[in-house]
C-alpha cells in the first residue's frame, strides 16, 4: 500500500496542481502567506482567492523544496477550494498527513506540514505556529488531532 502513496507523492511533486507556473497566477489575491522550512529550507507561499462567502473560490502555490513538502501542498490544494476561511483554521496536522499516506520520520514532518501552515497563516493574516511537538513525532499518522487555529 505505501508503493500506491509513494507514487501518488511523486505524481504530485512531477505535476503539481494549483501551481503558478505552469498556471497562470490569479487575478485578484484575498489572502496570501509566504514561509519556509527552517530545517531544510523549502520555501511555500499560498495565494487564495475567496468568493462572496469567504470560501476560496481559487488557490495557487509557489515555491521550491523537497517532494514531500511541494506534494503535500499540491494535494492539499486539491482539498481546499470551497473551505471557508474558518475551515481552513480549523485543519490540523492529520488532514495533510492522511493525504500524504506515508509515515513520515521526525526529520520530514515540517517538509510535510509546511503547506499546511502557509494556508493557515494566510486565513490568520499572520504567521501560524509550528506544533511545539512535531519535531518529537516519531511517525504518522499521529493518534488524533493536536490542531488549534494558531499552531498545527
């Protein structure tokens, strides 16, 4: 079964969704957050457009990095347009974590989690936390949810 994730993961890395190039960026940006990943470097910025309901009606990624943290956002990505910006706050570690299908090591988790903070650090207007703990996971999926709107 991690052979089917793996390859999922390698799809998304080699032809991201929701990415600007090969897109073409938005027209208008409601929200917008840039960060990267300490540890290694990866670099994410998220762009959103929302509709008259506040729910993101478009979303673009731009960066560089590792195929763990540049998949993870483009499979996010696919799960985000029509969330509300309250729904985005309230997405924790497992909603990108489930997507990805893998364990990921200690090391990873923040290549991992890196799409999931810029995306809430864009719905807060400001930088989200780090989960004071991902650095100490041993493997995911972690057992439930440790998600708050103002760290993951």
């Amino acid at each position: 079964m991690d052979e089917l994730y793996r390859e999922n993961i390698l799809d998304h890395y080699k032809r991201p969704r929701n990415w600007t190039p090969p897109l073409p960026p938005l027209d208008q940006v409601d929200l917008q957050f840039e960060d990267k990943n300490p540890s290694c470097g990866d670099q994410l910025k998220v762009l959103l457009r929302l509709d008259d309901d506040r729910r993101v009606a478009e979303l673009r990624f731009e960066g560089h990095g590792c195929a763990i943290s540049q998949s993870a956002a483009s499979m996010a990505g696919e799960e985000l347009v029509g969330k509300s910006v309250d729904e985005l706050l309230q997405l924790d570690q497992d909603f990108v974590l489930e997507l990805l299908g893998i364990d990921i090591s200690a090391t990873r988790i923040k290549c991992a989690l890196l799409a999931l903070k810029v995306v809430k650090s864009a719905a807060l207007g400001a930088a989200a936390d780090w989960e004071d703990d991902a650095a100490s996971a041993a493997s995911v999926p972690p057992p439930g949810g440790t998600g708050s709107a103002a760290g993951f």
